[in-house]
C-alpha cells in the first residue's frame, strides 16, 4: 500500500510514522508513507497557499490551485483508489471503514487547515470525506495519523499477531471482553477462574458473553439494527 499526505505542516507527521507498529510496517515495506508540503505547489510570494473567503468572514481558506497541482502531479504518476479529505464534516471513522481502506492499493489524503478548502477542491478531487469525531482540530495532520494507524495495522504482516486485529474491539460491533496477565491475585482481585482453566472453548464462551454484556452497558448503540 502507498499512502501520499498532503498537508500544510509536514513537520507534524513526521513523529507517528518513526515508532512502533507504523515504522516497522514502512521497515517491511508493506506500506509506503509520503508526505507532500502543499506549500511546494504555489507560485505565489511567500509560499502563499491560503486566501480570505470569498464573502466575508472569519478563517482563511485553503485555495484550490496548489491543492490541483500536487494531486494532479500524484495523479499523473499512478492511479489512486480514493482522494480522501480529512474534515469535521465528513463521515465519522469506524472499524468498518478502516478494513475496506486497509484492502486499497493506494491513497491520497488531503489534511484540511484553517477554515477548510475551496469548495471546488471537494467538488473536483475528493472522492470520500473523512472526520475522526464531531469536534474540531487545529488541522487535518493529527486525523490524517489516526487514520493511517487505522488502516495500517490490519495490511496482513503489520502485526505480530496475525489474528490480533481481528479480535480487536468494533470488528463485530463488541466491545472487546476483560483482559488479564500476571500476577493471577492482586489486591485482593482474581482473574477469572475460566481464563486459567486451559478449556479454549470456555474460555471463548467466556469473552463472547463479557464482550456482549460490556456492549450493552457501555455502547448499546453498537448493537441496533441499521
């Protein structure tokens, strides 16, 4: 998998993709990560990428030709599967998306900034909007990593563990169960006599009606019907 970020701030995802799971997978060579400075594409004095908005009002907007230039430049390379727009108002992140965007080949991200992007942008380039919850960041850079992490973690290979991320909470719309380690008594508290046991099938009973309770007490939205 590619995935080429374009952003205002470069120097803010740098961090994520130099550690743990994300670093070994570029390591691997399982994923590609490109960061693209938006400000490479202007023409204008001062690496001017952003204009007040038409009309009136507060923010500064992201204007529409260096954004077209980078993803055009991109495009003309290799074909994408999504131009992805990181933005409050876009559909909300869940582990089912996460698994359809981790079988794609290749990616753009748009990080948003300031006020967001001329509209002609979404209009023209982006094929899927994406937000990591209803409330507001200072750019698209932190939710761009989210995203990443999201998606990388299940390209087969990524995870010790092959079976890792199928067992994570949402894969099945549960709350993942109780978990436990050493010492088997702390303070007083046990684990579970059925996680010591050895009987795989109990102890898969076991998490299955912890994971279905711990769901219906903390996010029964997760169990409605669509």
């Amino acid at each position: 998998m590619r995935i080429d970020i374009i952003t205002v701030v470069p120097d803010l995802l740098k961090s994520p993709f130099e550690a743990s799971i994300l670093k070994r997978a570029i390591e691997k060579k399982l994923v590609e990560i490109h960061i693209h400075n938006l400000r490479d594409y202007t023409t204008l004095s001062y690496k001017q990428i952003d204009d007040y908005q038409y009309g009136g009002g507060a923010g500064m907007v992201m204007m529409v030709e260096p954004i077209d230039k980078c993803i055009s430049k991109l495009k003309s390379e290799r074909d994408y599967d999504e131009v992805i727009y990181l933005t409050p108002d876009g559909e909300v992140l869940n582990q089912a998306m996460a698994n359809t965007l981790s079988l794609k080949g290749n990616l753009i991200m748009l990080c948003g900034h300031y006020k967001g992007v001329d509209q002609r942008v979404r209009d023209l380039f982006i094929t899927r909007e994406i937000s990591i919850g209803d409330y507001v960041l200072s750019g698209g850079e932190l939710a761009a990593a989210v995203l990443c992490d999201s998606i990388i973690r299940l390209i087969p290979g990524v995870l010790g563990n092959e079976t890792s991320a199928l067992t994570d909470a949402f894969q099945d719309n549960l709350l993942s169960p109780p978990i436990y380690t050493r010492p088997s008594t702390y303070k007083g508290l046990e684990v579970p006599k059925v996680l010591l046991s050895g009987h795989q099938r109990k102890v898969d009973e076991w998490r299955d009606e912890k994971a279905l309770e711990r769901t219906k007490e903390l996010r029964p939205d997760l169990l409605k019907e669509d």
